[in-house]
C-alpha cells in the first residue's frame, strides 16, 4: 500500500519549518526519467501550489536576495514533505523548491506556483557541474600546484638525413683534429720529459725550446678541449632537443576536486583511475637564447585543461570518464559513486523489487544493436607520433548473422561510435637514427674528455631519454591521456591502456554476442503497478532490481502523488537471439 496515500498524515516543511500543504499535493505527477540508462533519474515534476503562511514566507525568501540579508532566488528553499502511517512509518520527500523552474506569483488569487529539485540528486549534482570551469576551480584554489604530476617529455622530429650526415660529419672533423692535437702533445710531452730526465744537452736554447713548445701544445690541446666540449654541447643542443617537462593532472584527482567542490566525496573501484592522468594541450613555443639556442622549454604549466580542451567543462571531465569506463554514477548521502555499468554494485544495492503484476506490451531493444560500433581515441596533426603509432587508438567491433537467407534482407543497420576526444601517448622506446650516429661520436667526445680530466656524459644524456613522453612538436592541439607509473609510460603502456582494452573491460557491456548475449533486453513499457512513496524513494537512489533472477532495471516512471499506482518501464536482460557474431578490427 502506498505511504502517500489520503488517509496518511502528512506534514510539509518550508527550511525547516511547518506550513500549510500545497492546494492539490496529492494530484501533482512526479514523471522520473532514466536519460541514458543512468542509475538516478531526471525528475520531472509539476510545480507545487502554495498560499497564505508558505506563499509568504517564500516571497521573503526571495526578498532577502535583494535586500542582501539571505540568499534570495538563485538558491533552492528546502521544501520536505513527510508522511506518517501508523503501520509503515514515515517517508521524507526531500527536495529544493526551484524558482527557476515555473516560479509564478498570482497576485489576484494570492497563489504561488513553482518548481521542485530532488535534493542531492544526481540531476541537481549535474545542473552544478554543468556551470563550473576548471578555470574557475583554479581560481579559487580549489585546484593548484599540489594537485599536479611532472612528466618529463622530448620532442623528436620525424627521421631527417640531412641532420644526420652533418651531424657525422661535424662531429667527425671535430673529433679528428681532437685526437690529433692530443697525440701531438703526447710526442711532445714525451721529447721533453725525455730531455729532462737525460738531461741537458746541446744547446740551451733548444732544449727550452722543446719543454716551451710542449707547454704550448699542452695549453692548445686544453683549449681545443674546451672548444670541442663548448661546441659538441651546442652541436647536441641543435640536433637533440633537450629534456622538458609537463604539468598533468591525474583523472581520478580531477573528478574528485569537482565533486568535493560542491560538498561530496568521490568514491570509484575503476583500477584505469589510479593511473591515468590528463596532459592539456600546450599552445606555447620555446623561447630562444641570443645565439639561436633553446633557452627555455614551455611545457604545460597546470595540469587543468585549456580553455579550448574538451574538459575544461568539469561536466565534460565527467563525462569523458563515463565514456572511457561505460561508467554510471550515483548519488547515496554525500558520496558521488562512479562505476562501471556491469558493476555488481548497483544489483547489491538493490532494494526494490517488481511487485506480481500482469506483463503486456513485450518489446526488443533491437534499437541498441548496430552493426557497426567503433571505439576511438584522437589523433594530434600537431604530433605526428599519434599517426605513426595508431596501433591502439582505434577498435572495431561489427556484428554480423551467422545464419544468412537473404542478404538484401538482414537487419542490422546503423554506427555507434564512441569519441574519447583525447590522444594517447607515444613512448621513446629506442634511440633514432640520428641518436645512434651521435651517441657513437658521443663516446668519443666523452672518452677524449676524460683523458684530460673532463667529467662530459653527452652518451649518458642520450641514452636517458629512453622511456620519456615524446612529441614531434612543442605544441600539440589535443589533450593526451597517459597511463602511468612512477610518473612515467611503463615499456608496455599501450597493452594496459587503448581502445580495446576498453572495449574488452568495460563497453562489452553492450555487446549482443558476449557473455551469454549480455545486451539482449526485453522491453516493458506503461505497465500499472503498485506504487508509493518508499517505491518512489528506493527508486531514485537505485533503478536496478531482480526478476527471476534476472538482472532488470527501470527507464521511467510516472507517478501521481498521493495515489497508489504508476506507470512503469522497464527492460530484463534475456536473450532473444543467437544467430549474431562479432568481428574485430584493431587498425594499426
């Protein structure tokens, strides 16, 4: 039996305190919609009438925002309907009275209509984030500098051989005239120690002569040195761009920043988020030295997103994540839980249950299946490393029958792609061409400056940049998604993150073909049921349910105050149909 009902007692509160019931409560239609399957619906309900006492005391309400003494019309009044039976309890319609939502005033019938907002509703949770920027956050500290990681990345240009051959041949004539000038000394050195210690004989003029002109060498050859190191340093600066470094934000940190901003917690199981992090565009170029040089590296200095970047919404944070992960969230008390659509969370939080009603009207989400879905990241112009190394960006996935009669017959139609609007890295994993020819003159380089006492690595430095980030340019136009560990890309990032992994973890969920024909539906629409104020309650924290055992879930509902009935929707997950393959395309 219903809590709402016309023999219930019920008590309405206006920001804490009683006032007289809305004219016709018990006619209003609160119409619950699942938009996108979501777990919590969007709320639909008409406005509450209200007169003497609660009519005024909501004009006050609204006046105190001019006055400047209270909040005033942009802030929702709480407004709480409470339901007391003597055998079931009571029941709390928790909400926010919505002045931006068919607040009317009828002056001459001393009425006031307006709307209502559920509180802490995923749909009120949305309406928030949907208005607040990253920038914003920035603004008022609610996202700095701590929030960020450093990633240390290059720029690697595509193989040129015209930079290779002068790079042999510089280095070459730079290292031949080095050793020279080294084996020279060492003959001198050697006539003059051997003067000394036989000593002198002949002329003294000559034999200062040689002592003085090994000097000389040992003072040319230290100069060369200098030379050479002062020139290989600029020679490398010219052909192998210096380590840089960028500033992203991790993806988990980010969601959380949002929902903390607006009094939640953030709470997911999803494993991707401990790892991933978020790289903003960089628009910004290198700023040169006076002698043509790099001077400074300009990589990302925040981790949040451009201005320009898909992002830099924090609804679009939210709902890149669901994209990524097939994710659902929900709002339970204080906490935002984001999960993966087949979690088995939402079926153990479950508390409703379909009551024994007669099902007409069966349907079939033949509508979900295409033939065609394609889950895909971006690719950067402005980093040609995202087109070299398209192996992972993409996955395809086609459904096709197995059993054929009449091929201009089939009915399967239709593309489901699923956009990330994000790059994926790409990993140093070797040295180029160019580097290998240069890391061999390096040695030399190194080698001849230890004789002397030097302490140069140019073979070190370039061997470190195995394992960075690497772009092609400074600037890149697409923000990036990197998977990392310890602040790097692990050797075998694109087997732990790309498009088909998250097809295989988490958007199978939609597959007509896997896991026992998991998408395949039964649709139930408009069926009466019995329904009241705890049905009511259960399902908007919850829309999933059991029936025989059977993983179901509703897609909207509507439902008259005060009355002991609803219209219903709903689909059970049972298959139909086994003539269905998949094919699978990872394009590289």
């Amino acid at each position: 039996m219903s809590l709402v009902s016309k023999s219930a007692e019920q008590r309405f509160l206006l920001d804490g305190q009683p006032y007289n019931a809305p004219i016709k409560w018990e006619d209003v239609k609160i119409v619950a919609d699942y938009v996108d399957d979501s777990i919590q619906p969007s709320l639909s309900i008409d406005e509450f009438e209200f007169t003497l006492e609660a009519r005024e005391v909501i004009k006050e309400w609204i006046a105190d925002g001019l006055a400047g003494t209270g909040p005033g019309i942009f802030e929702g009044m709480p407004f709480q309907l409470s339901v007391f039976n003597n055998q079931t309890g009571t029941a709390d319609f928790d909400s926010y009275l919505d002045f931006t939502n068919g607040y009317k005033d009828l002056l001459d019938d001393g009425k006031l209509k307006t709307g209502t907002i559920k509180k802490s509703g995923i749909e009120n949770f949305f309406d928030q984030v949907d208005g607040t920027t990253f920038g914003y956050l920035e603004e008022i500290g609610a996202v700095g500098s701590g929030d960020y990681l450093t990633v240390k990345y290059l720029v690697e240009k595509k193989f040129n051989l015209l930079e290779l051959i002068m790079a042999a041949i510089m280095l070459y004539i730079m290292t031949k005239e080095l050793i020279n000038a080294i084996n020279t000394t060492i003959t001198a050195v050697a006539n003059a120690i051997g003067h000394i210690s036989g000593g002198i004989s002949g002329s003294l003029g000559a034999a200062l002569f040689i002592v003085l002109k090994a000097v000389l060498l040992i003072i040319y050859t230290a100069l060369l040195l200098a030379a050479v190191i002062k020139l290989s340093t600029e020679f490398f600066q010219a052909l192998v761009s210096p380590e840089r470094e960028h500033k992203v934000i991790p993806l988990k940190r980010a969601l959380e920043i949002v929902a903390n901003h607006f009094g939640y917690q953030f709470v997911t199981n999803i494993e991707e988020l401990d790892y991933l992090s978020y790289l903003p565009s960089n628009p910004r170029t290198d700023e040169k030295d006076s002698d043509g040089f790099i001077g400074t590296t300009k990589g990302t200095p925040t981790g949040i997103p451009n201005i320009v970047d898909y992002g830099y919404l924090c609804s679009e944070m939210f709902e890149l994540a669901k994209r990524l992960f097939d994710g659902q969230m929900s709002i339970v008390g204080n906490i935002v839980y984001f999960l993966p659509v087949n979690d088995n969370f939402w079926i153990q939080q479950s508390q409703w249950s379909l009551p024994d009603v007669i099902l007409k009207n069966q349907e079939y989400n033949t509508d979900e299946l295409k033939s065609d879905r394609i889950l895909s990241f971006k690719v950067d112009l402005n980093d040609e490393w995202t087109i070299d190394n398209y192996l992972g960006t993409a996955y395809e996935i086609r459904t096709r029958p197995n059993f054929l009669l009449r091929r201009d017959a089939v009915l399967l139609k239709g593309l489901d792609q699923i956009d990330f609007n994000c790059a994926l890295p790409t990993r140093k994993n070797e040295l180029s061409p160019l580097e290998e020819v240069i890391k061999g003159l390096a040695g030399v380089v190194d080698g001849v400056t230890s004789f002397f006492f030097g302490n140069s690595d140019f073979q070190g430095a370039i061997e470190e940049r195995i394992g960075l980030l690497k772009q092609s340019e400074n600037w890149h136009s697409i923000p990036k998604l990197l998977y990392l560990t310890d602040g790097k890309l692990p050797s075998n990032h694109k087997t732990l993150w790309k498009a088909k992994i998250l097809y295989e973890k988490y958007i199978k969920e939609r597959s007509f073909v896997l896991d026992n024909f998991n998408g395949q539906k039964e649709v139930y629409t408009d069926i009466d049921i019995p329904f009241g104020f705890e049905d009511y309650k259960l399902l908007s924290t919850n829309s999933y349910f059991l029936t025989n055992g059977l993983q179901s879930k509703i897609t909207k509902f509507a439902w008259t105050v005060g009355e002991d009935t609803a219209k219903v929707s709903f689909w059970i997950k049972k298959p139909y149909t086994v003539n269905l393959t998949e094919e699978y395309i990872e394009p590289s």
